[in-house]
C-alpha cells in the first residue's frame, strides 16, 4: 500500500470571510466539523497551513486534535503543499481544502480506491473538473512524482498561488485525467464557505437540520426536500482561477 494521506489547507486570512473556518456552529468550529468528517476515509490527515501569527489558532487546534501539520509559505501555495507532502513522505495525496464542512470522507475513500486501482502515477483523479457533486465536496487525488514536477517546473502565478493547475491543465504533457462523477448532476448547489450568505447556509443546516455527522445522501435528501435552502447562496460566484 503506497503512503497515502490527505492534505488539507487551512489559513485565517481569507479575503472575503477572514477567520471563517473558526466559525462555530452545531456545537464546533467549521475546521472541527472539516477534520471529524475526513476521518470517515480512515485516510491520515495532515494540515498545511502557514508561517503567519494569524494562523496559530489553526496550530492549536491541530496540537489539541493530535493531527500532524507543516506551516509553510503563505503565498506560495504549491511550495507550501509540496514541502508538507515531502515533510510526511507522502507517495498519494488527497487534496481538499478546510473551508468545506460538510466534505464526505466516504466518497474520498471512495475515489482513493478507484485512484489506486488504476496504478498510474500520471493520473489526476478529482470530482473538481466535471462536477456533480455540490461545491463543497471536493477533492484531488494526484501522485507525489505529479506535485514535485509542478513544484519544479510552474512558472505562472496561478500555478504557484494554488497547487494543481500546473497538474490538470496538464502543462507537464503526461497528465492523464480521470473524473469521479455522479449519476445525478447537483453541482449547482454550494456548501462550501466563502462568504456571509454561504454561512448563512451552512449554520442552518448545522443548527436547524443538525447535519454534522450525516453523510452526503442524507444531506441531499434535505436539501432536496427544502428547495429555499438552495436560494440562500445560489447567486455566489466562485473565485475564479486566472490561469
């Protein structure tokens, strides 16, 4: 079994909600509810988060939870990732992102398998580029050899500023693509959390529909049976990535 673990990062300094993954709501922060669900994947989890004094609460919190993390360079995200894969001598990673409470560690485990079975370096394997699941539910799985090249090799600000543009825009020119998808297309919906109105959403499934520990069909089912839910955050567009 190759080391595989899931990366996920975490900073304070969000620039449209700062401090939004210590928000609290259903008993926890954002991060708390992010970690306890990745867990399910019965994949190790480890924090990339940074160098900046803003970001000890996260350090805290890791220590507290007893789950491995590397601060690294605030801005050069890529380098930041890479040298926490390279810290834990990671040979697969997952990489999700701390902003996504209601992320599923089934499917995660779930696509680890499918990942494995093909047993190809080259392969990018993500539910992020053809989307079917809501937002919120993302993941990237990718091989160690795939980051260090970017790491190596990108150039353009929207490589180093992120981490796999450089891999599935396929810039390295051996990149093979493999999409994990649904049968059904809910990718309109958002349960990610980047701004007021997607906390709105959020903190009410959280409190009013108690969601914490209900996997994604569950939590389909309840979205699907309150339609007004969708309407709280359904006009946020996401950040876009310049490439």
């Amino acid at each position: 079994m190759l080391n595989t673990g899931i990366i996920t990062q975490a900073r304070m300094t969000s620039t449209r909600l700062p401090g939004k993954i210590l928000l609290s709501t259903g008993g926890k922060t954002i991060l708390d509810h992010h970690l306890n669900r990745l867990t399910w994947s019965k994949i190790p989890v480890y924090i990339a988060t940074t160098i900046n004094s803003n970001d000890q609460p996260i350090v805290d919190l890791a220590d507290s939870l007893g789950i491995p993390f590397y601060r690294g360079d605030e801005h050069h995200v890529l380098k930041r990732f890479y040298e926490c894969a390279e810290k834990f001598k990671l040979e697969v990673i997952v990489r999700v992102t701390s902003d996504c409470p209601l992320i599923d560690g089934h499917i995660i485990a779930d696509g680890l398998t499918q990942y494995l079975k093909l047993r190809d370096k080259n392969v990018y394997y993500s539910n992020s580029l053809v989307r079917t699941f809501p937002r919120g539910l993302d993941f990237e799985i990718f091989s160690f050899d795939q980051l260090k090249t970017a790491y190596i090799n990108a150039s353009l600000e929207s490589d180093t500023e992120h981490v796999t543009p450089y891999i599935n825009q396929n810039r390295s020119h051996t990149t093979v693509i493999v999409n994990h998808t649904s049968i059904e297309n809910y990718s309109d919906f958002r349960w990610t959390l980047d701004t007021e109105d997607d906390w709105r959403l959020l903190k009410t499934l959280f409190d009013d529909y108690k969601v914490a520990d209900l996997p994604y069909s569950e939590i389909l089912k309840i979205v699907l049976q309150h339609p007004e839910l969708t309407t709280i955050n359904n006009h946020i567009k996401q950040k876009e990535i310049k490439l």
